[in-house]
C-alpha cells in the first residue's frame, strides 16, 4: 500500500495541537492526562527514548519487512490500535474511523468494552478481524453473554484487562465533571461552542454512549445512576479463578493486558493464555509505578512461552522501533491515532498509520535492519 498522509502534520506533535484546537477541553484533557500528577504518563515516554540503537552502516541490505506473525494471522506493521474508553466522546465516530483504517492496514484494532461502537458493527467494518478488550462484569451472565457475542462474529483475540482492579484518581476528569455522555455545565457547554466542528459532527453521529453494554443498561439512566451502574456492573480485578473460567469459556486466542511483574507473567502461562500486553495503562492508574519499558525488560525470558507485546509511552515510529529493541513482539498505541482522528477526522486513521509506517521504515533503513524480529540485534545494551 502507498503511504500517503497530509503532510502538513508529518509529526504526532502536529497532530495533538491541532487536536487540541479542534475538541472540547474536557475532551482533549480525558485523552491526554495520566493520573494524579502525571509522573507515571511522562516516565512512559521518557525511559523509552532512552532505549538507543547501533546502525550497521556497511553491512549487506536488501530492503525492509515490516510484516509480522502474530497468532495465525500476517500484519503488515507491528504495531496495532490500543482500547481507549469513550472514543466517540473524544471525536465522534472514531472506533469507525479506526477500525476501517486498521483493516485497510492490515493491523489489529482492540474495541474496549466501555468504547462508543458495538462488537457487531466493529466486526462489521473488520470482518470479524479485530481484538476485544474485556472490562470484567461482576455477573457471570453478563460475561458469559459478552464472550457468546464475540465467538458469534468470530472476534479474533479477546483481551481480559488487569491493570484497572479500581478507576485511577484523575485531577482533570473530576474537574471537568466528565460523565458520559458530557455533563452540561456552563463551563462545558462553553468550551462545545468553542468547537463547532466537534459539536455538528456530535450532532451528525448522535450522542455518544456505551454501545456494547447499552443492552443491559436500563433505560432513562440519568448521570448519577449510570455512574451507579457502572460501578455495581463491572469489577475489574482479576484473579486465578476468572481468569480460569473465561479461557475454559474462550477457545480463541487470549491476551492478559496489564501485566509488569514477572509474578503475573508465570501466572498468565499458568493459566493458559497465549500473549501478555505489558501496559499500565498508558500512565492513567498508578503514578508510583515504573514504566512500561521498564516493566517489558523483566519479561522478555517469557517470550519462549507466549507472546509478549507493549502499549504505554509508544507514540512513534522511532517508538515502536525502540520497543521492539528491547523485546517486544509487538506494540500498541492509543493516544497517538485518538490525537489524529481528533485532528483530521475522517482521514485521522489512515495519516497516523501511514505516518507511523513511513518512520518506522527510516529507522529500519538508518539502522540497516531488514525485518522487526532483527530489532534486539540492533540495541545498545
């Protein structure tokens, strides 16, 4: 595929100004914020650009592969879209957006549970070709149902989160009030006015909700009692007995996301599941923990047992070649493509990939390494 992309943003700090110029703040702030004083959101980013590279200059090269195996199936890139909660709010119709442009490149998408669009009109738009990410229900029929909807559109790989046992402490979002959909105070209701494209293109798509649990919702909730709800509906926290349960129920491929401790990651081949995400969460949980490359050092020995893949702190190119460096078999970002659907709208999914694309393969051909599995060969220990 030509990597075209709008070559007014060639950079993702092109991309977050403009899309902070182009949604609300509440919206904008829900995106990019960590928790408590973001020390955990910056170390992500900081510690992997750390991570350096050797270029071997004079060796033999014959091209770049940037395909890989993952699961059974070809991607064409090694990195994928990672869930993130409320899409719809951030920019409407964005779990489309990017569903159809992952498809069209040939990556994974993950729905999250608590996303904007449906399992059914994700794997739509996917033929069935996409991840789900499993916030844990605290009924057993509710999670059984959620899986039976999942083998019914032949999802590819369900994704049971860890890292969210309670919702982390976020200054900004109680600032703003954020609710879904978005409290009407007269502060919010001016920052929509602010951003009229934001606001017709909310107008054009409806108000954003919870589309894959909106069945089990009752009707007419009002802010508070979805809170409620919400709360006495999903428990996060994971354990060896739910764990065990949903890979008897999932014949599929499953992916524990959340795990930094090698305690977890023995757990996790224990228990039967075929790939770990290291992530904490993109820095919007725990302030106090390490980052998440950190974190993927100290696993990389289970990658002779399953499938050890990163989000957090990723947000390039040279991003996802310096985690690749470290170990890992794949990446995930989030923020990277929200900032450019936000940005770009329509096109937002297709430039971020292109652009993601277009600098990995530069740092493939600086550093003169053929294809993503040769990228530790290439780290400056």
């Amino acid at each position: 595929m030509k990597l075209q992309y709008n070559q007014a943003y060639p950079g993702i700090d092109d991309l977050r100004r403009k899309a902070k110029n182009k949604i609300p703040r509440f919206a904008f702030e829900y995106l990019d914020g960590g928790c408590n004083e973001d020390v955990n959101l910056y170390r992500n980013t900081s510690e992997l650009r750390d991570v350096k590279l050797n270029p071997y200059y004079l060796d033999n090269y014959g091209g770049t592969d940037m395909t890989v195996e993952l699961f059974g199936k070809t991607y064409h890139a090694p990195f994928g879209v990672a869930p993130v909660g409320l899409q719809g709010l951030i920019w409407p119709n964005s779990p489309n957006i990017l569903a159809k442009a992952a498809y069209r490149h040939k990556v994974p998408f993950i729905l999250s549970t608590v996303s904007t669009s449906s399992i059914e009109e994700i794997a739509k738009i996917t033929n069935g070709e996409f991840w789900f990410q499993l916030y844990h229900p605290a009924e057993e029929q509710l999670r059984n149902d959620i899986i039976n909807r999942l083998k019914e559109v032949e999802c590819d790989v369900l994704v049971i989160l860890s890292d969210v046992p309670t919702f982390g402490f976020r200054p900004r979002d109680i600032r703003n009030g954020l609710a879904m959909p978005p409290r009407m105070t007269l502060k919010n209701i001016l920052q929509i006015m602010g951003r009229p494209h934001w606001a017709l293109q909310t107008l054009m798509h409806g108000t954003p909700n919870f589309a894959t649990i909106k069945p089990y919702m009752p009707k007419g909730l009002d802010m508070k009692q979805l809170g409620a709800f919400m709360d006495r509906t999903f428990s996060g926290r994971l354990n060896r007995e739910r764990i065990a349960t949903i890979r008897e129920q999932w014949k599929g491929k499953l992916v524990i996301k959340g795990v930094t401790t090698p305690e977890d990651a023995q757990l996790a081949v224990e228990l039967g599941a075929d790939g770990i995400i290291v992530s904490n969460h993109g820095g919007r949980q725990l302030d106090s923990a390490e980052s998440a490359i950190a974190s993927l050092e100290s696993l990389i020995p289970f990658k002779n047992q399953l499938k050890v893949m990163m989000d957090s702190g990723i947000r390039s190119g040279s991003d996802v070649a310096r985690a690749l460096a470290v170990g890992a078999d794949f990446t995930f970002l989030g923020r990277t493509f929200m900032y450019s659907t936000a940005a770009l709208g329509n096109e937002g999914g297709q430039h971020a990939m292109a652009i993601l694309k277009r600098q990995l393969k530069q740092v493939m051909e600086q550093v003169c390494c053929g294809r993503v599995d040769d990228f530790p060969k290439h780290l400056i220990k």
